[in-house]
C-alpha cells in the first residue's frame, strides 16, 4: 500500500547514513507520470539565525573558517536547535555562546527551507535589537570564530556583493531590513 505525499505516491524509505547532526535516506516513490523514481534527502538538525543589532545600529557577525564550503565566511549567529528547546530559547544561548552578547528585544522574522530539494532542515530567524556585549564567547568558540561589527546599511552591500554568502545571513537581513523599514526604525532613537 503506497501513501500519496504531494502528487507523489510513497512506497518506503531506508536510512543510508546516521550521526549526531544529519540523517540521510533515499525514498522510493511513484512520480506523478506513473514511473518508479528516488528521493535522497538530508535531514538535518532544525537551526536559527539571528541578527544581533546594537542601539547604534551596528550588526554582529561570525567570521569563521567553514570546512564544507573550505573557507572563512562571515554569518548571523546560528546554530543548531538542543532538544527540547525552542527556537527562542537557542536564539539566545547562541547569541550569548558564539557573541557573549544579550538582548532583551527579540522579533520573530519567520523560517525558512535552505535548499528544499534534498534538505530537510527548519531555520527560523530572530532580530536580537539593543543588543550588548555582556561577556567573552565560550572558550572553545574564542578559538574557532571571531566576531565582527559592521553597520547595518554596510551589511545589505556585504550581501549583494557577495561578500556574504551564507544563505541563512542573507534572507535574516533581507527580513530585518524589512521589518526596519516598515517600522521606520532610527537607531538614533532608540538609545535608552
């Protein structure tokens, strides 16, 4: 008995590979056309991404060496969700683990599918505003990311120039530059 799943039919699934972080199976299906075919899809741990931005109106960074794409990038805070946390509840042990820094001004931007046709790995975004540095990163990220300031205007060119490519990054700030926007957001006033 096959299962529809979209305009597929689902015959089975079998696990090709397993670690802590990933999980990759390859599906069998009937595609809409009648004929056999093969999904192989990596389901990865859900993540965030988020936008830390002081009262100055000035983003942090990660500038960090990345051994996938080979090498150093320059991203929003992000990482991967525990279990049993929400996504809030990451957004903010990350942005204190990887920046030492904290916000009490958080926005929900949304989520986002990063490559939707063989990943399978939630990602929602936070606005961190008023954000300050409160203490050094954890130790063991010290060694491994640096962090960076750059204005929030100088950080929309990054992106265009292809000086930031991390897909995560991009929407984050193409979100936060919305919501900005259409809030009429002036860093100049928002200092307490």
């Amino acid at each position: 008995m096959t299962k529809k799943r979209g305009p597929f039919r689902f015959i089975h699934s079998r696990e090709i590979y397993k670690n802590p972080w990933i999980r990759v199976r390859e599906d069998k299906v009937i595609r809409p056309d009648g004929k056999r075919g093969i999904f192989g899809i990596v389901e990865a741990l859900p993540g965030i991404s988020v936008i830390p931005i002081d009262e100055k109106g000035y983003c942090y960074f990660t500038k960090e060496y990345h051994y996938a794409v080979g090498k150093v990038t320059i991203e929003a805070v992000s990482g991967g969700m525990d279990k049993g946390e929400t996504p809030l509840e990451t957004a903010k042990r990350e942005l204190l683990e990887e920046g030492g820094l904290k916000s009490t001004r958080w926005i929900y931007l949304g989520c986002f599918y990063p490559f939707t046709t063989i990943l399978y790995s939630p990602q929602y975004i936070f606005l961190a505003l008023d954000a300050k540095k409160v203490v050094s990163p954890i130790e063991e990220d010290k060694r491994m990311i640096r962090i960076i300031r750059v204005p929030f205007r100088k950080s929309i060119e990054m992106v265009l120039k292809s000086q930031i490519t991390h897909a995560g990054t991009a929407i984050a700030l193409l979100k936060t530059d919305y919501y900005l926007q259409k809030k009429k957001y002036d860093f100049r006033k928002s200092r307490h």
